[in-house]
C-alpha cells in the first residue's frame, strides 16, 4: 500500500503494525498548504474529515496519472487540534481550529490558549483501494487537558523547537506529554493515527499486518 502523507509518526506506527508500505510524495507543483485552509464556521470534526478526502482525492490523480507505477490501496491522514470558541452563543456555536504554528511567537500563544483547558484532536483516515472505488473514513477523537504550567515552562518547550511542524503547537509523544496531564481517546490518534481505526481499514483493504 502507499502512504500520503510525510509524517514520520505515522510511519513509524504502520511500521510496528508489521505493514508493507511506500511513502507516495505530492509532486514539487501541488500546492498541499491550500487544502488545509479552515472554511468559515467549520467544525473541527468537519474540517478534518473534508481536508483527509481532499488529500486523498490528490493522492488517487497523482497515482493515476504516474504509468511508471502500479495501483496500490492508498492510505491518508490528518489531524487537527480545535477547542470551543469562547466569542460563539448557544445558538450560534463553533469551534476554534489551532493549526500549525507559523512562529515561535505564534507557537507560544497556541500553548497559552490551550493551558489549563481541555480541547479536542481528531484524526481522520481514510483508505482508496482502486481508483474507481469510493474511499472509507473514520475519525478518532481524542479528548485532552493541559495542565496549568507555568509560562516559563511554555516558554522553555517553544524554545526546544518540538512546536514546530505540529497542529496545536505540540507533540503528546514528545516533551509535549510533559504539559498535558489527562487525555480521554486514543492516545495514537493524537500522535496522528489511530491504531485501533487503522487495522479496521487494513482489514477492510485486506493488507496484512501483525495482528490480522
């Protein structure tokens, strides 16, 4: 199978899972940052879910269109860290999407919002296995707590550099874990794959893994 996506967390799980896999790269002029850009009053859950299929959907052209190379099932991911805005009514609710920090400065802020708060990390996967077929997603969601640290440890974990890269500006399977002190979900899918959702779609596309 191919796997969309770069992150080496991901990887790194699929790897313990015992799964056969290719990294399948965008090509250098698709533009992959436009497909994260949050739509007005998006929910969180939603937001990923359209973001997985569109990267996908990407995925399946790209593969389609490479003759060089023969069909796999294609498996993609995305996760996103959001938490209740505080601005919205009863009536009128919605949720604040944290993305990936453009900056230190912009990292910190992230981590001062979230500090002493619970918010939530959803995961979306979802798997093609043939170019004409319909693909399959699920979506993990993960309830976290920060604890109430002080800003000098937030300030220290910026400068470690972890934020960088990370929606939510951190990294649960890193020094990051030394900020949260409670999840309730699946601490896999906030690492940026759910296990559990994962060997469903495994067994789905019938690719082998260690426990199948």
């Amino acid at each position: 199978m191919y796997l969309a996506s770069q992150s080496p967390r991901r990887a790194q799980i699929l790897q313990d899972l015992g799964v056969q896999f290719e990294i399948l790269y965008p090509d250098a002029n698709e533009d992959t940052e436009s497909l994260e850009e949050v739509q007005p009053d998006e929910m969180g859950i939603d937001y990923v879910k359209r973001v997985t299929l569109a990267k996908l959907d990407a995925s399946v052209r790209r593969l389609s269109q490479r003759t060089e190379v023969s069909w796999k099932p294609i498996l993609c991911a995305d996760t996103t860290v959001c938490m209740r805005d505080q601005q919205t009514s009863l009536l009128n609710v919605r949720d604040l999407i944290l993305g990936k920090p453009k900056d230190e400065q912009h990292a910190l802020e992230i981590l001062t919002l979230l500090n002493g708060k619970f918010h939530w990390v959803h995961t979306a996967i979802a798997i093609q296995t043939d170019p004409q077929s319909m693909p399959v997603i699920k979506v993990s969601s993960t309830q976290v707590h920060f604890a109430n640290n002080s800003l000098e440890r937030l300030e220290s974990y910026v400068k470690t550099n972890e934020p960088m890269g990370k929606a939510g500006a951190y990294g649960i399977q890193g020094l990051g874990s030394a900020l949260i002190d409670r999840i309730d979900g699946s601490y896999s899918g906030v690492m940026g794959l759910p296990i559990h959702e994962t060997t469903q779609l495994l067994d789905y596309a019938q690719i082998p893994f260690i426990l199948r």
